[in-house]
C-alpha cells in the first residue's frame, strides 16, 4: 500500500496514531491568560496532560483545614503552610497539592512558583482521589524527587508518608493511624499531632 492509499484507508475508517496532544506549562498558564481555562478551574498539568480535580467534599476540606490549623503554629518561621496552590515539578506537570509546606525564601516577592526543592513536604488528602494519589501521583512526585509525600488516606483513616526517591519511586513508606505522631522529614524536631485530625 503506497502512502496516498494509506492515508486514504485511515481517513475512511476514521482512525489515527491516538497520540495525545501534551502541553506544557507555559501552554497552561497562556491557556488561563486567554481566559479558555478559569482561575477557578479544578485542574491540574499532570504529565502535559490538564486533569480535571476530584470535587472538595465535605471530609476533604475539613481535613485540609485542620491540617492548616495544626501545621501554622506547628511550622512556624520554619516553613509557610501553601494550601491549593501550584508547584511546578517539570515542564509539563503543575499539580495542585492540597496541602504544602514550602522553605522560607518562598516567602520572598520574586521567588516565582515553588518547585521540588522548595517543598518539605507535600500533602495531598484522599477520599475518592485515593487510587489517583498512589497511582498516578506518587510516582509523578517520586520522579521530580519530593523528599516527603503524605497521602491523608481518609478511607482507612491512616497517613501514607512516601519518603526517599530513588530511581522514579519511594523507597520507605511509613503508614500510621490517626491518633499516632508524625514526624516531618525535613523538619527535624517537628510532629503533626494527627489525633486532631480525628474529630
């Protein structure tokens, strides 16, 4: 079959390489400037591909507020507690982690979006989101090389910290209930009370 055949017998059959169009970041944020994504869209850059979010119910945001409520004072000049907000792993990927806390110098006026080495660590609360945050963002996150990713699995009323990446993927994961200590990796000295996360 010559090419012109070829072409031909795809266009009669309607099929195609099924090769996904993949943006990058500047894509993205130019697509929001020219208003074809709102500011308030529940997506996500995950992989050059935009992913909608899964919706806030009720137990995700009032894990995420009581997250920010013992994380403030906990943290302190430690560290600024960014809840929703982008961090830029790549070029192509600009996940919205629910909860973050970010070093210091990202409190300066000129310090631009967060990236990896700016996070410590990365918190991401999971109720019908579980399967996605394990499968799709723990190793997207293990690949850029975030240090400590928590998943507040709301499920099993447990925390999943996802610690040292190495080669694409975590090699320690700690899992605890609610109730018992967690410390922060990158933080030494510090422990989230996760029995507050109870009531």
């Amino acid at each position: 079959m010559d090419a012109g055949t070829e072409t031909n017998a795809r266009a009669s059959t309607g099929t195609t390489s099924g090769k996904p169009h993949l943006f990058t970041v500047w894509d993205y944020h130019r697509m929001t400037e020219a208003g074809v994504l709102d500011e308030d869209s529940r997506v996500e850059l995950i992989r050059g591909q935009i992913t909608d979010m899964s919706p806030i119910g009720a137990p995700h945001f009032r894990t995420v507020n009581r997250l920010t409520r013992l994380l403030v004072p906990l943290v302190g000049a430690q560290g600024i507690v960014s809840v929703q907000n982008p961090v830029r792993l790549d070029g192509g990927s600009e996940p919205q982690p629910d909860v973050t806390i970010l070093h210091p110098r990202m409190d300066e006026d000129d310090a631009g979006t967060p990236g990896p080495a700016d996070v410590l660590p990365l918190i991401e609360v999971a109720d019908s989101s579980l399967g996605f945050d394990r499968a799709t963002k723990l190793p997207l996150y293990a690949e850029a090389g975030i240090r400590d990713y928590w998943i507040v699995n709301l499920q099993d009323r447990a925390i999943e910290a996802h610690r040292d990446p190495e080669g694409g993927r975590c090699v320690r994961t700690r899992r605890i209930g609610f109730g018992e200590p967690l410390d922060i990796l990158l933080l030494p000295g510090l422990t989230l009370p996760t029995v507050d996360l109870m009531r």
